[in-house]
C-alpha cells in the first residue's frame, strides 16, 4: 500500500490467522468501526462460503460487500474499486487513486493498487488475477440477481458487460461464476457487534422522527420539518444514508419514495416521515405518519388495523419460521380488516449495510410471498405492514427488528401511533 502521508505509518499489522489455516495481514486503528477479531470472523465466514462453492478466487465489486470485508468506504465507487480475495493471497483494492486514501483511514486492508483516471481499470485486476495464478482458477463475480432469488433489485450494475468481456478474453482459461451470494449470505445474519450499531443508528432515527413531529404545524412547509429532521439527524451523529429520509404531506403524502418539496402544511394533512440513520454505514429505520387534527374514522381503522399487524409480525418472527409465513400473517390480517387490497408490497426487508442508491438489503433476503427460507438468531429487518392507498390515505407504522434467540426484538423506541398535531 502507497503510505500517503504520516497519519498512517506508524500503524501496526498484524498477522492473523484464518480458520482454514491461512493468514492475513490486518492494520490495527482506533479509526475501525468493529474490532479486528469481527473482520476476522467475516473474512472466515466469506473464505468457507467461497470452499464451499468451489470457488478460487473473489473479484467484488459492490461497495456493501467491500465494506463488509474491509471496513472500506466511500460514496465515490462510481470511480474504479474492485476487492480481490483468494484464500491463498493477501486481498488487493484496486482503486481509484484519488480514492485510494481510503483504504488506510477507513480499512484493515494492507495492499492497494491505484487506477489513474487515465488508464484502464480491467487490465490491473487482470495482472493482479495472474499473480494470483488465476490463469485456470475459478473466478466468483458478482453478475447481479440470479434466477433462485426472489427479488425486484438488482445489485451486480457495478459488474458490467465490459468488465466481463476483458476478464473473461484476458483469462481465457479461467472458468467465471456468478458467486453473488458469497459475501451476502455471509451478511444476512449479524453479530452482536452488527446489532448494537444498527441499535444505535435506529436510536438517532427515532429523534430525528420525533423532531420532525414537533416541527410539524399549519402553515410550516416541508421543507421546514425537512430542515427541522436533519438538524436533530446530524445533532445526534447520523452519516448519510443510501436514500434521502422522506417527508410528505397532504395529497402527496402517498407517492412513494417522493420527499419533500416545499409545500405547506394545511388543516387535516396527513404527513408521512420515513428516516433513516446510518453509523459506519450500518441503518436503522422508522415509518410514523401523523394528522394535522382531528383524525377520521378510516384513519383510526388503519391505524388499529396496521398496529396490529407490526405486533403480530413481531410476536410470530423468531428462529426456523419462514419468511413468507410472516408476510402472509400480516395479510390475512389485513384482509380480514378490509384492507387486503392496499397490502400488496413486502412486509419487511433485510436491513444493514447501505450505501447508495438504497438504504436496505432487500435483494438478500425479504419478507413477502414465496419466500420459504427460515429466520435465523441476528436477522435484521426494516418491518413495514401498512397500507398504500394512493390518492386516498396510507398509513404505515415500521420499525427496525432483530430475531432473537426465541423471539423478535424492536431497536426502535417510538410508540406504534398516528401522531395527532395541532
């Protein structure tokens, strides 16, 4: 690695041993969101998923995934990065040069390869793939959604056609897979670690929510709760997120993933704030709606109604339940309310790591129909029941939820209500 300046020379490796037997070199800093025993543990899980597929060598390219591994992070990956992980090699980031600072502030990583604008990312992984005899390897890429998941997102965009192409004719012999799940299997279930940074993410994005209540009055605009959110956001220590925090009001409030747009808030408005929070680009999320007066019959019936399908989500998910059976749950639920027809979306989403475009990691694991694999302990979800009625009214309640042991925990504080303002 290019030692950039002396923030960074005096830091101490260490060589750490993996379960299969090999080592790495690992940098220790104070400036690592988890301990190097946590990476260690990752790093294990990823090389016996990468055994267990059959595959030699993993060229990542989604910046979760790198994060995941390495602790590296920065919203400019629309610039070259590409993690490069063998079991018998030390991992390389070829990146970006201007980039390239980032691995010692942010990672453990000890060796980078920089990209100058100029020059032509593909042929430094192709060298860096020979000196891992890749010649007639086999390759894990990450080509995006397979036919087995179940899923609307698609997270292999930053795997082009083109870098398959110059892989595939530069190693001609080599044998390419699609090996997307390696690393995010691996990420579905948290550690404890995981868990109390998404519990102290959730805990920001609860005060933002509540600030954003408070700011909300007749005659405020959007753009005021908007400004009165982010400022208790940033207050409290939130890092940006993969998508904006929403807020919406009146006959805008049921356009989905809008925000705000300056518009003023009048008697009777329904006001919809979706937020979201990020620490070390782990989330947490909450969904609360509130009326400005006095609500109406259908209001409260949704309210009841959507109250009681988060609780019932919440008593049901614990270990070995299925992910559909959940969802199914809260329909019936709703059907039997009436409301069947405005519950056609996902109940919940696999919630963690996020950088943009999207806060969630829905296309690892989601709860919605025809989705049969079981909950596991450290599980984390966005739970969002709720109705959608557009040009109508939505009400939706959601929360930040881990399977425990033998239940369901909210990481959230903020009660399950429509807040009512004057």
């Amino acid at each position: 690695m290019t030692i950039i300046n002396e923030r960074y020379a005096n830091e101490s490796c260490h060589a750490v041993e993996t379960r299969g037997g090999y080592t790495v070199q690992m940098r220790e800093h104070d400036r690592l969101g988890f301990t190097l025993g946590e990476y260690q543990r990752r790093y294990d899980h990823v090389l016996a998923n990468m055994k267990d597929a059959g595959v030699d060598i993993l060229v990542i390219r989604s910046p979760e995934n790198i994060c995941y591994l390495t602790g590296h992070e920065t919203p400019g990956y629309y610039g070259y990065h590409c993690l490069l992980v063998s079991a018998h090699d030390e991992p390389v980031l070829v990146v970006r040069r201007i980039e390239e600072i980032n691995a010692p502030e942010f990672s453990w990583l000890t060796r980078t390869v920089p990209v100058e604008d100029y020059q032509y990312p593909f042929e430094f992984v192709i060298e860096e793939l020979e000196k891992m005899n890749a010649e007639s390897a086999c390759i894990g890429v990450e080509k995006g959604m397979g036919p087995e998941r179940l899923c609307h997102e698609k997270r292999g965009f930053l795997f082009t056609v083109a870098e398959y192409e110059a892989l595939t004719s530069g190693l001609p012999n080599a044998t390419f897979v699609d090996s997307k799940s390696i690393v995010e299997d691996a990420r579905v279930v948290k550690s404890d670690a995981e868990v109390e940074m998404m519990r102290r993410a959730a805990r920001i994005a609860d005060k933002a929510l509540l600030a954003a209540v408070e700011a909300t009055e007749v005659g405020v605009t959007e753009d005021d709760i908007a400004a009165a959110l982010y400022h208790e956001w940033c207050k409290n220590g939130a890092e940006y997120t993969g998508l904006p925090n929403f807020v919406l009001s009146g006959p805008r409030h049921a356009i989905n993933h809008a925000t705000w747009r300056g518009r003023t808030i009048e008697p009777g408005d329904p006001v919809f704030f979706e937020i979201a929070a990020s620490k070390f680009r782990y989330c947490g999320a909450i969904l609360r709606c509130a009326i400005v007066g006095e609500p109406s019959k259908r209001v409260k019936e949704l309210e009841e109604a959507t109250r009681e399908a988060f609780q019932l989500a919440v008593d049901i998910m614990r270990p070995g339940v299925s992910c559909e059976s959940v969802d199914k749950a809260c329909h019936d639920l709703f059907a039997k309310k009436g409301f069947g027809s405005t519950h056609f979306h996902r109940s919940a989403y696999s919630l963690g790591l996020n950088f943009p475009p999207d806060w969630g990691e829905g296309h690892i694991l989601s709860i919605q129909p025809g989705e049969k694999r079981l909950l596991e302990r450290n599980m984390t979800f966005h739970l969002l029941p709720g109705c959608i009625s557009p040009g109508d009214i939505d009400i939706e309640f959601s929360g930040t939820v881990r399977v425990t042991d033998n239940g369901c925990e909210v990481l959230n504080e903020v009660p399950l209500e429509v807040f009512v303002v004057a």
